[in-house]
C-alpha cells in the first residue's frame, strides 16, 4: 500500500523539498512517502548509488534539518508576498 508523504508532512513541507530536489513543477498530488524519504535523503547527502544501499539514519537527520530550513522560506515566501 502506497501512502502519501502528507499524512507525516505539512504542504509547504513537501513542496519545498520536491521543489529544490526535483527542479521543475511541482506535482500536483503529494508523492508516496517513499519517494519522499529518497528526496530527503538526497538533501542529506545521499548519492543514491546503485550499489550504494539505503541511506542511514544520520543523513535523513540532515536532510529533515534541511526540510524546515526549507519549510521556514518557503512559508515566509508566500506569507509575505
């Protein structure tokens, strides 16, 4: 079962991420947790190599701490524009 990465983030959260990791448009519906968890871990640092395994623990906690640094522009943005 496919669960969207909104049941754990706020919007801005998510749209934030997507926005700097993916670099395009963002997505309409909020991608699956799973792909969410790639795209933080991409924040972290993770280079996401074929034979590189998953990321660990310390590299998601960078990329969250990226999340709301993130978040926190992004909410600024469009509160105050």
């Amino acid at each position: 079962m496919k669960v969207a990465c909104s049941i754990l983030f706020e919007i801005d959260e998510w749209q934030s991420v997507c926005a700097v990791v993916m670099r395009r448009k963002l997505p309409k519906e909020p991608p699956t947790l799973g792909e969410f968890m790639k795209m933080l871990a991409t924040l972290g640092g993770h280079q996401g190599r074929k034979n590189g395994g998953p990321a660990e623990m310390v590299v998601i906690w960078r990329g969250l701490q990226d999340l709301y640094r993130l978040a926190t522009g992004w909410r600024a943005y469009f509160e105050f524009s």
